[in-house]
C-alpha cells in the first residue's frame, strides 16, 4: 500500500495536439480561460513524485474519468493524507474538480459521466453498490466555488444535516453542535445573537464559512473545497486560508485552487494535472521551489494556465 506507485519520468513532452475543448472552460462563475496549446504529456504516463502517502484517508487508483467520449482525467494515483491539505492545481479544464467531484461521488450527478478505476476510503470501496451516497457525502463534505446557504435562517443552515442523520438525541444537543460547528468555522462570535435570521443575508465571506460550518456539523473526515475563495474579496479569503489551516487539526482536506499564492500558502502537498493526467505531486514547498516537470515548472513560472 505504500510503496511508492510513481517515479521520474522523462520530462520531454512528446507531440503538439490541438485539444479542442483544453483552450476553453466556464466556470460556474462564468470566468473563461483561453489557455494556449500545450504539449501533451503522453496519456498514462506515470506521475512524477510520490502519489502515496503513509496510512492515507483516501486512496484513488487507476482512475478515469469520461464525460461521454471526453476523457477528462487519465488514470490517476493518488493518496490523501490525514489532516493535511492537498491543493490541485492546473491550466483550467484540466481535469481539477471533477477528480475532486469523483471523492465524493458527485459525479453521479452528471449525465454521461463514468468513473473507472478505484477510489477508497479508510479501505473501503465508496463504488461499491452498497455504499450509501448521502452517508458518503457526510463523511466526505464538499464546499463549493460560490456560497450556497439554504434559504433558511443561519441556525437551520448547520442543522439539517445533523437532523437528517440523526446526530443529536435532543434540541440540546442540537444546540450544541451547531454552536460548536459555527465556532470551528470561525462565524459563531459574528452570528451568534442572529441565529433566526437568514444565512442568505450574510456577507459573501460568513456565507462561505456557514458554508463550512454546515459541513463541518455531520462531521465529516475529508472536506473537498473546490475553488472556495474565487468569489471572495482579498479579506475574507484570508479568513478563510487561516480556517483551512485550522480544520487541518481536524480533517484531512482537499482543495481545488487558480492560485498558485494560495496553494503555497494553505496546502502541505500540491498535485499538478494537465490536460486530465497527473503530472506531478509531492511537497507543496518542492514544487514551487523545485519542479521536476517541465510542465509544472512552465505552469509555476507562469508561462500558461
Ligand atoms: P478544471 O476543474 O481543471 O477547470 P474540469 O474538471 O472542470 O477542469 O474539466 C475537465 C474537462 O472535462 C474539461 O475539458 C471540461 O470541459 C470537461 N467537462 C467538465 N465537466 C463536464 C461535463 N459536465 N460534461 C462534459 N464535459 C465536462
């Protein structure tokens, strides 16, 4: 389980391919990227640095993601560490947040998707017919680009889950960990004599951390973050960057990130991907000073993406 499934490859991209869907992507955010033609790495080359981790939460293996007859990601390995972040970054359209979207089977959600390969989690298979997806999603919580509170009051917001599953015996208890949620997420001081009113009402950056105050509430293991900061204002992402470092005591999370600063500020390793492979992965402060794939290092210094 934990040899070392990747090794050097060689860094010389093979061919120019004109990827007609890699120069283009919308966001939910409706930003576009025009990312420029690229060498493409050969399909199912292996990953250059270590994909694996001692004792990981979470363990992907050979897995392929197509939309139809899009492949969008290409047989990737890798392991999620406990209570470290791991960043994904990458030229948009690369194949970031549906890898993050297969963790916790949000892919399910979108027609034509198919999943090939294995994903596990504390061993166990989260593809298996059996698993039940709701529970999956408690255990591995998702935050997503653009605030997305209930419209209902703050309070009700990191309720629900733990009504729907079944978490607290009495309204006491419910009490309490909603308190407790809104305490780790950083909002309790600033909600805490509002809790009737409308999580909508909030400011973009308390919406987000309500966000993670409701995930946090049916406590997951993993929290997935995909882009969560792209629609906030310069201060309340640094609210939320210091929170992430926080919850890394508690979770082990994963976050899909445009920004290089961010990757480097928040996450312990960084996973770089490219036109749906994995190219690199290793420590987060290696890859930034230090690269070993050309691909990685063109995309670090800012020559595309
Ligand atoms: P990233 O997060 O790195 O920007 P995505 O995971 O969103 O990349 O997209 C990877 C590739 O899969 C892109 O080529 C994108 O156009 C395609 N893709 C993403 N979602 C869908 C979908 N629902 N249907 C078809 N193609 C999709």
């Amino acid at each position: 389980m934990n040899t070392p499934v990747s090794e050097e490859r060689s860094a010389t991209a093979t061919e120019k391919v004109v990827d007609p869907d890699a120069g283009i992507n919308v966001k939910p955010s409706q930003r576009r990227h025009h990312t420029p033609v690229e060498l493409t790495p050969q399909a199912n080359a292996k990953t250059v640095g270590t994909a694996t981790v001692d004792d990981p939460i979470m363990s992907a293996r050979d897995v392929d993601v197509f939309y139809g007859d899009k492949h969008a990601i290409k047989k990737v390995t890798l392991d999620i560490g406990r209570n470290q972040v791991i960043a994904m970054i990458g030229p948009s359209g690369c194949g970031k947040s549906t890898f993050l979207r297969c963790l916790n089977r949000m892919n399910d959600t979108v027609e034509g998707a198919r999943v090939e390969g294995s994903i596990t989690l504390d061993g166990a298979d989260i593809y298996e017919k059996r698993q039940d997806v709701v529970q999956l999603r408690a255990r591995v919580g998702m935050v997503f680009q653009k605030p997305n509170p209930f419209p209902k009051s703050i309070y009700e917001n990191v309720a629900y889950g733990p009504r729907i599953h079944g978490l607290a015996a009495d309204r006491v208890e419910l009490d309490e960990i909603v308190q407790t949620s809104l305490q780790r997420a950083g909002l309790w001081e600033e909600v805490k004599d509002r809790l009737p009113h409308p999580g909508t009402g909030l400011s973009g950056g308390q919406q987000q951390r309500l966000c993670i105050a409701r995930t946090i509430a049916v406590n997951p293991e993993i929290i997935l973050m995909d882009e969560p900061c792209s629609a906030l204002d310069p201060i309340a992402t640094a609210r939320i960057e210091d929170l992430i470092d926080e919850l890394r005591a508690s979770y082990a999370i994963c976050i899909v990130t445009h920004s290089m600063q961010q990757a480097a500020r928040v996450s312990q390793r960084t996973a770089y991907f490219h036109l749906g492979d994995l190219i690199e992965v290793g420590e987060t402060d290696r890859i930034f000073t230090n690269p070993r794939h050309k691909l990685t290092e063109d995309y670090i210094t800012g020559r595309f993406g």
